[in-house]
C-alpha cells in the first residue's frame, strides 16, 4: 500500500464544488474518485486539503489517495489527466508518507478573489473575477483587513449557523493588491469556515462602499452574528491557490 499526493488544479465554474455528494456526480471529488478507482481496481477514496465551494476555482488544491499499482508517479499522472475533462488537470503526483493526510496535515492556506471594478466586463477572464462597479475607496479596504487579521472568533463570517466545533481561526495575512481595474485579496490563514474567504471579502468590499466602517468590524466578530458582517461574494472570484504542510 502506498499513498500518493496530488496537486490539482482546476476551473470550477462548471462543477458542485469539491466534495462529492449523493444527488449529484458532478463533483471534483466524485470525478476524482471515478478515475483513480478504475485505475486501481477498487474502490477508492480521494481525500482533498478543503471543500471548495460550487464555483470555486483552484491552482493548488492538495489530494491524496492510498492504493497499489505498479504504476510511476508520472504514469498515474498521465493515466488521470487522459481522462479528465479539461478545466482540470493534475499537476504532480508524488509518493508520501503513509501518515499523510491533505486535510489534516495542513498548516495554512492561500486564497485569491479577484474583483474586476469596472462597469466594462474582461470578456475573457470574467469567469474568475468577480464584477463590481461600485466605487471603491481602497485605503479603507485595507483598513478593514487589517482588521480582521489575527487571532478570531469568526463565527459571524460563517455562512453554516449550525457548525458545533470552534470557529476560531487565524488569519496571518490579508493582501491587498490593485492593478488598474484589477483588484487582488490575498488571505493566508490556518484555516476557513465555510464562506468565511467570501464573507470576508465581502465585508472588505463593503468598507471600499462606505457601507461599513472598518472600525465596527471589533463589533462584528463580538456579535457572533451572520448578518452583522458583509455580503458574501459570488464564489467565481475565488481561487485556492497554495497549501501548506
């Protein structure tokens, strides 16, 4: 038995996010699983860093399986991607310890949304960007990710009101990059609710709105309440781009 990590990526526009559910195959999971399963003979599990939302796209998803094959590294690489579809590609395949676990094992993570602030669309990049023609003032955004950096009870940046184990997380950074009409935000943290990245950016963009002050942000994490943060964003802006061990 030996256990194989890979780095995945993938255009998840078409697909219901990463984990495969029961009323539906069209999953990255479920593809995944679908392949690897055929190629092994059995039935076998493919375990991912993270559930990206439906929508969510992904540079540097982390997976791993465990099974036997007299296969290479590059064989299995190369077997996969002759039969997954096009937006999704296996980059490396890689022999690991037994112990490791893509979930698990995971120290921090970077995601990227991407907002496009202009009322002319980037016809050919629109399904990774999220289009906002509001004005916005950038300076509080930043101030608004300051804010929301450290150490944190983000319950209120949950979209699931019912998740029972800590929402405690920390993010370590929260970049802020403009290009034109092209605005990045880059969160690096130890981990993410479910929302929480797009909630997040949402509440940043409302600080960009005058919507919200950056300053009530203290308040927002006290109330532990949903509606008290920002909006969350549409998930095709949103890219996982790195994951750390």
């Amino acid at each position: 038995m030996k256990n194989y990590k890979l780095i995945i990526s993938y255009d998840g526009t078409n697909y219901n996010g990463w984990q495969k559910q029961g009323n539906t195959r069209n999953t990255i999971q479920g593809i995944f699983e679908n392949i690897i399963s055929k190629m092994l003979g059995k039935e076998t599990e493919v375990m991912g860093s993270g559930r990206t939302d439906a929508g969510t796209h992904a540079s540097g998803q982390v997976a791993n399986f465990k099974g036997e094959t007299s296969l290479t590294e590059e064989e299995i690489k190369e077997y996969i991607n002759t039969y997954l579809p096009n937006d999704i590609a296996v980059l490396s395949v890689e022999e690991v310890d037994m112990r490791f676990h893509s979930r698990l094992n995971a120290k921090r993570k970077t995601y990227e949304y991407v907002i496009w602030n202009s009322s002319v669309s980037d016809v050919f990049r629109q399904r990774f960007m999220f289009k906002c023609t509001s004005k916005l003032d950038i300076e509080n955004m930043r101030k608004a990710a300051e804010e929301l950096k450290g150490e944190h009870d983000f319950k209120a940046f949950c979209s699931n009101k019912r998740y029972k184990k800590s929402t405690v997380r920390n993010v370590y950074s929260i970049d802020i990059e403009q290009n034109g009409s092209e605005i990045k935000l880059v969160f690096t943290g130890n981990g993410f609710l479910y929302n929480m990245v797009r909630i997040m950016a949402g509440t940043i963009i409302n600080c960009g709105e005058g919507k919200i002050k950056a300053e009530d942000i203290c308040g927002i994490f006290e109330s532990k309440t949903r509606e008290n943060a920002g909006v969350t964003l549409p998930a095709c802006g949103l890219t996982l781009k790195n994951v750390e061990y």
